[in-house]
C-alpha cells in the first residue's frame, strides 16, 4: 500500500469521527451517519489496500522477486 493510500485512508477516517462526534454533540443524525459512513469507508479502502499487498508479496515469492 502506497504511502499515499495510507494518508488518504487515515484522513478520511479522521474526518468521519470528527463528523460523527459533531453530529452526537449537535444533535445531528444525519451528520453522525455520515461520519460513521466515512469511517465504513475508509475501513474497506484500507482493507482492500492490504489484500493487494499480500498478493503481491505472495506473488514475488512465488516468482523469487
């Protein structure tokens, strides 16, 4: 997984529990929802970066690269 991935997945993780906990303190389900969605998110976009990496890496020994 690229560094980049990472950041991005980290970021947009931050951002939906910053988004959740505001919409828990203003009352907004909406907005709570939507942070938890982005965390959702985030989560599987992490998840699949990491089954790409096990590939590959099963990959290289496989080849002896």
């Amino acid at each position: 997984m690229g560094l980049d991935d990472k950041i991005s997945n980290k970021t947009e993780d931050l951002g939906g529990k910053a988004k959740e906990a505001t919409g828990s303190v203003t009352g907004n389900k909406d907005l709570k929802n939507e942070g938890k969605g982005d965390q959702v998110s985030a989560s599987v976009k992490d998840g699949a970066e990491k089954v790409k990496d096990a590939a590959s890496n099963i990959k290289d020994k496989l080849t002896g690269h």
